[in-house]
C-alpha cells in the first residue's frame, strides 16, 4: 500500500502546477493523466452530456496542436472539467491569455467569462433560426471580405461575398455572423442583401455585440451545387476600432481580408496575425504596408485552417 501511495503523489502536485500556470493543453494532459482516463472513456462521457467531440480532437487539444474555439469545443471544456473533478472555469481561464501589440499599444480584450457567454450567445441565436452549428450543408469555397473603417476611427461596416458548395440536398439559406466592436449597439447595425439573396430574420445580442443574419437564398442547392451571393452589415455603432478578426471552424477555400481607411483617419501601422483559436497567443505577425491611393491592407490565405486570422493597425 505504502508504494501504491509513493506513485499517487506526484500527479497531483503536477496537476495543480499546471492548473494554476497552464498552459491549456498541459493541463488538460495532466488532469486526464491523474484521472487514468483513456481519451476514449473521455469522449464517452462527453457523448453522455451530449457533447460531440472527436477522439482526435481530444488527442490534439491536450498535444497543444489544437485549442478549443467553436462553441461546442468550449462547452466540451466545460463539462471536461465537471468529468475530470476539476474546479469550475479552471480550464476555461487558460484559454484566453493577455495580448499586446507589437507597438505595445493596448487593446481591449475580452474575459475568459466574456469569451464563454458570447459563445453560449451566437449557439443560441443560431438555434433559433434552425440552424446546427455542426452541419450547415455548405463547404466554403471562397470568402471575400472588405471592411471600411471610418473617419471616426470606428469600423464604419463591411461586406462579404462567398462562394459555396451545397454538400447536400435542400439548402437554401446561410447564417451569417458579426461580431462588433465593444461598446457597439447591435440593434442599430443593418444588413443588405446585395446579390443572389435576400434578407430573412436578424437576431441581435447588445451585451456581446453579436448578430445573426439569415441570408435566403432564390433556389434549393442539390448536393454538388454552387452558389455566389454576397451581403453587407452597416456598423458604425461603436467606439474606435483596432483590428478585424474572422474565425475559422475547420479547414476551407480562399479567404481574402482587405481593410480600408478614410483619408482623413489614416493608422500609423498595421499588421497581419493568426492564432490557434480566438483564445490563443498572437503569432504569425507581420507588418503590412497601406497602398497609396486607396489606403487600404490585405491578407491573402489560398487554403484556410481552423483558428483565427486577422490584420490590427495602432493610431498616433
């Protein structure tokens, strides 16, 4: 007994070390290591709460090759802790860490409680209008953003154009999502159905600036079908605006980001990033020069991969 004991020791002195230091993904290791839980037995109970979440997704999450991001990965944290006899949000804390720019300047960044609620918010609307967050029906072929900053320094809107692939029979409608700057007011933003679709139902959330749109298209795409359509959210609704980040929920086609400025409203310097997830540290940073008369900056990606790619600039 007494050597059964010797070997008990140690785990969870390593647990709590990596607890109360991270990061993420060495915790999640230890806290399945001291529970002597295969990854299988841990998709099994998570099945049980009625979490879909993948033995692969498991083994990458806790190899730090992946972070979770979409909102049913952030409720698997969750009920990972409930499963592994973890302290509340004890997972969930490491995944949102401090960042700065590389100027050093500040920038508002919201809390681990902040980053939960706004996924447990857009899981909702989506369930509103009908729509599972796992299956859409479409694969991405191609996304196309432009988004204007204003001459008040806010982010004044943008539109998007995409190209998708039905992967089924009977889709005929996309959800699209926008998340605004703090402090901006939802309800006043509008969406513009600019072509080959149509405006449906809008839902709004004012405490984490989240709305969702339904875009409806004039046709039900048979699997194999493509489809162009392309939209735009009117903003302006908040204060001054430091960056634009889209958010990607596995692998897909082309992305192109462009942001452009007014004349009278012109950065001091932007750069362009990526991240694991919208919770992860910053990398892939590199400084992108404004073209001279369109004052504007870009981010080409051929093949997009799950996380988070962005372009931020500082002001004077």
């Amino acid at each position: 007994m007494p050597h059964a004991a010797q070997h008990a020791d140690p785990a969870p002195t390593e647990l709590d070390a990596a607890l109360r230091g991270g990061p993420f993904h060495v915790a999640l290791r230890a806290a399945i290591a001291a529970r002597g839980l295969p990854l299988q037995r841990v998709q099994h109970h998570l099945s049980r709460r009625g979490v879909k979440v993948g033995v692969t997704s498991l083994s990458y999450w806790q190899q730090g090759a992946r972070r979770p991001q979409r909102p049913e990965s952030l409720r698997a944290v969750r009920a990972l802790e409930e499963i592994l006899q973890l302290p509340e949000e004890s997972l969930i804390r490491l995944l949102v860490e401090p960042e700065e720019s590389p100027s050093g300047a500040h920038h508002t960044t919201r809390s681990y409680r902040a980053l939960v609620a706004a996924s447990g918010v857009l899981e909702r609307l989506l369930a509103e209008l009908g729509h599972t967050p796992a299956d859409s029906g479409l694969h991405t072929l191609g996304h196309h953003e432009r988004v204007r900053i204003g001459a008040d320094r806010a982010l004044a809107g943008r539109d998007s154009q995409h190209i998708v692939r039905a992967h089924r029979d009977g889709v005929d409608r996309f959800l699209a999502v926008h998340h605004g700057d703090p402090g901006c007011v939802p309800a006043r933003m509008g969406v513009h159905a600019l072509e080959n679709c149509r405006t449906g139902r809008v839902r709004t959330h004012h405490d984490t600036g989240v709305l969702v749109a339904e875009l409806l298209f004039d046709t039900r795409l048979r699997a194999g079908d493509t489809h162009l359509f392309r939209y735009a959210v009117e903003d302006g609704t908040a204060g001054v605006s430091r960056e634009y980040v889209r958010g990607f929920g596995g692998a897909g086609g082309q992305y192109a980001l462009q942001v452009r400025f007014e004349p009278a409203a012109l950065p001091a310097r932007c750069h362009r990033f990526t991240q694991y997830s919208a919770a992860a540290p910053r990398g892939g940073l590199r400084e992108l020069e404004l073209s001279g008369p369109h004052h504007s900056v870009h981010l080409v990606e051929s093949r997009v991969r799950s996380g988070v790619l962005g372009i931020g600039w500082d002001w004077e």
